[in-house]
C-alpha cells in the first residue's frame, strides 16, 4: 500500500502542477489561456485512448512490471514541460502525459480488488486515495517552493525547476516498485501456506459470485448498463475533482491577494490536510452496502453545495469562507471516489475487470478534459472578475452524480450482499 501510493502521489501531482505554471507559462513562453485549457484537458484523451488497451496488459503481464513502467515513462515526459517553447508543445506533452500514465489508476483499482474482499476494499481504495491529498497538501507548498528556489538559486525560471524535479521523482518511484510491488497473494513471501490458502478460498468464492451476477469477457463488459451507469457517476465526479484542481492556485491566489508562490501554495495545501482524515474514515467505516449508497449520495450532493458557495465568496470578497467552501468541497469528493469504485469491483472480474474498470476510469477521466474548457467557455461567454459561473457549472454535475448515485438502491450485486449476510467462507 505505501508503495501505491506513492506511486499516485507523484502521478497526481505531476498532473496537476500545471496550475502553478499557468501564468508564469504565459509570460515567459507565451502559452495562452485557450491553450493551457486545451492542454490541462488534453491530457484525458491520451489517456482515455490506451487506458483499457494498459489495463488488459497489466492483467497479462503482472502489476509489478507494469505500473513500474508506466511510472517511469510518464515521469520522462513530465520532465519534459521543462523545455516546453510553446503553445503546440505544451499541448503535445499534455497528450503525450495522458498516453504514458493511462492505466496507473484502473490497474491498482483492479490489483487491489485480486487483493482484498468487498468487505475491506473500500478501506484498502481510501488510503490510497491518500495520494491525492498527500500530493496537494505536500505537492502544493512543494511545487510553489520548488518555483521560488529555481527563480533565485538556479539559472533556469521557477516553473522548470518544478516540471524537472517532479518528473524525475516519478521515475525514481518506478524503478522502486518494480522492487517492492507484489503481484498477487499467492507470491506474497509475507504470507505462510494457511494465509494464502485462506486468502484464495475468500477471493475464489467472491470470483464465482462475481461471474454469476457480472459481465463475463471483453465484449460483455464493453456493453453491460452498469458499467455505463458508473462511467457517468464517475464522469461527473471528475469534472468536480479536476474542475476544482486545475484551478485551485489561481481562485486561492484570487481569494487572499498574493501572487503565486509559497504563500498560495500553503494555503492551498489546506482543503488537502482536511480531506486526507475524510477520505480515510469514511473509507474505513464503509462496510456496508447501505451506508455506501447513502454516504456516496450525501458527500455528491455536499460537494455540489460546497462549489456553489465557494463561487459565490469568490464574487464578494468572501476569503475565509472561500477557503472553507473549497476545503468541504475537496474533504467531499476525495471521501466519495473509494465509494464509487466499491459498485463496478462488486460485479466485475477477471477480463471484464479489466475492460470494465479501465472503461469507467477512461470514460470518467473525460470530465477532467470537459472541466476546464467548459469553465473557461462559460466565463468567456459570462465575464465576471471572479469567474463564478464557470465554478457554478462544476457543482451541477456533483448534484446530477448523487441522484444517480441515490438510484443505485434499485440494483444490487449478488456480491454486495457478503457484506450484509453471513454466507461468506470461513476467514472472511
């Protein structure tokens, strides 16, 4: 678990410290504003395009091998923004960061689920959600340090101290996890004969549930509504989640008046530190299939909630609550993401895992391409100094993600029940 997370600790933060670059990049390489949306949004297509074909390879090649090559690959090419000259650049890298890391978090979703039982899944998917707070809360105060060291101790500018640096701990991270990862129990050398005997027997018997109640094979998967129903969930988290980051430095650096730098980066590392201890409880205290639905639904609809108030004190001058409105919004949907993913992993395995995971995970990822160009239309189309209504159109997608969410108590898996009844082999 530390090494995956790690491991999306520096994936998160190498896709998303483009917001601490954004205006410096306008300056001195004269990216524009259309660009660095289409770029921060680009980077989904690459990723939505070779996320299942990674995902299948991970299932035939073996967790370890595969995410270390991915973390390696994409690190190289995050070290790369370094020399970005221009707008064509810094959209091709964005792309190109998108196809090396497409299949980092379906994989582990997947690996996971051949790990642990339904029962303790959604704790294993809350700590590594971890990363993402870690990334922001560390990765935040980091990056603006890193931009401040390169502008006074180096001859390179702030920014590509920043892309270098980061990109360059992905690689270390990779080679380490192709050290440190196992790829499944029963390779496990922590584990005596019994352990994973009983491991196998409550991993088999939530296999055979799965393939009785799920899609089996590729095609199946392709086409099963519920694989579709959680893409859309998924859809509309990712637009909250990446609408909310890409931008988080700048409506801080808004918000209390400084430029960015440490300052804002401290600040913005806040919402991060709450939303770490969220994310982690309600993980650890989701072990049924109820209080799955009914939190999913509620944390949606508090993060719509939330976005909608943090629009509205960035249009008064509003800093405090500002910063509380978008810390409630983070603490939200950091916690509902390990909920989401305990639905599809309840139903789908093997092939269909897979296929089924890396659709959703692909498909869903799109919100982070839809996000930002759809704020920065919306506040081309409606100006405000604030630029409220492109946050407001975040929060409408929270609200539609926790109707459909509140809808899944019309469907069950055949799986979601070894969390309530008492049939479940013997260890489990």
């Amino acid at each position: 678990m530390p090494m995956l997370i790690i491991l999306y600790f520096v994936a998160f933060l190498d896709r998303t410290n483009v917001g601490f670059a954004e205006a410096a990049l306008e300056v001195d390489r004269g990216i524009t504003a259309g660009a660095f949306a289409l770029g921060a949004g680009i980077f989904f297509i690459g990723y939505a395009l070779f996320e299942i074909p990674s995902n299948l390879l991970l299932n035939k090649l073996g967790a370890r091998f595969w995410l270390a090559r991915i973390a390696v690959t994409w690190g190289i090419v995050a070290s790369l923004f370094a020399f970005v000259v221009d707008d064509t650049m810094f959209v091709i890298l964005r792309f190109l960061l998108g196809v090396t890391e497409a299949g980092l978090f379906p994989g582990v979703i997947m690996f996971l689920a051949q790990w642990f039982p339904n029962k303790r899944r959604v704790q294993m998917f809350a700590l590594f959600y971890l990363a993402q707070p870690f990334s922001q809360m560390l990765g935040a105060p980091l990056s603006g340090a890193l931009i401040s060291f390169g502008e006074q101790f180096t001859p390179w500018a702030g920014w590509q101290v920043m892309f270098f640096t980061e990109g360059m701990l992905a690689v270390a991270a990779g080679v380490a996890a192709l050290f440190l990862l196992v790829d499944s129990p029963q390779k496990a050398k922590f584990l005596d004969d019994d352990e994973k005997a009983a491991m196998k027997a409550v991993m088999d018997h939530e296999d055979a549930v799965k393939h009785d109640d799920g899609p089996r094979g590729i095609g199946a998967a392709m086409i099963n509504w519920k694989v579709w129903y959680f893409t859309v969930i998924y859809f509309c988290l990712q637009i909250a989640v990446y609408g909310t980051t890409f931008y988080l430095p700048q409506q801080v650096s808004g918000l209390i008046g400084k430029d960015v730098g440490w300052e804002v980066g401290l600040v913005s590392a806040i919402p991060w530190a709450v939303g770490l201890f969220a994310c982690y409880y309600v993980g650890k205290f989701a072990t049924t299939i109820r209080r799955r639905r009914v939190w999913g639904t509620v944390f949606f609809t508090v993060t719509g909630a939330a976005i909608l108030l943090s629009a509205w004190a960035g249009a008064n001058g509003q800093a405090l609550l500002g910063i509380v409105a978008i810390t409630i919004a983070v603490s939200s949907f950091l916690s509902v993401g390990p909920l989401t993913w305990s639905f599809p992993t309840a139903f789908l395995a093997g092939a269909a895992a897979a296929t089924g995971i890396g659709l959703i995970n692909s498909l869903g990822n799109l919100g982070g391409f839809v996000a930002p160009i759809m704020r920065t239309a919306i506040n081309e189309a409606v100006p405000t100094d604030s630029g409220a209504w492109g946050v407001v159109s975040l929060g409408v997608f929270a609200f539609l993600a926790a109707a459909m969410m509140a809808c899944t108590r019309f469907f069950r898996a055949k799986a979601d029940a070894l969390l309530d009844e008492e049939k479940a082999p013997a260890g489990h």
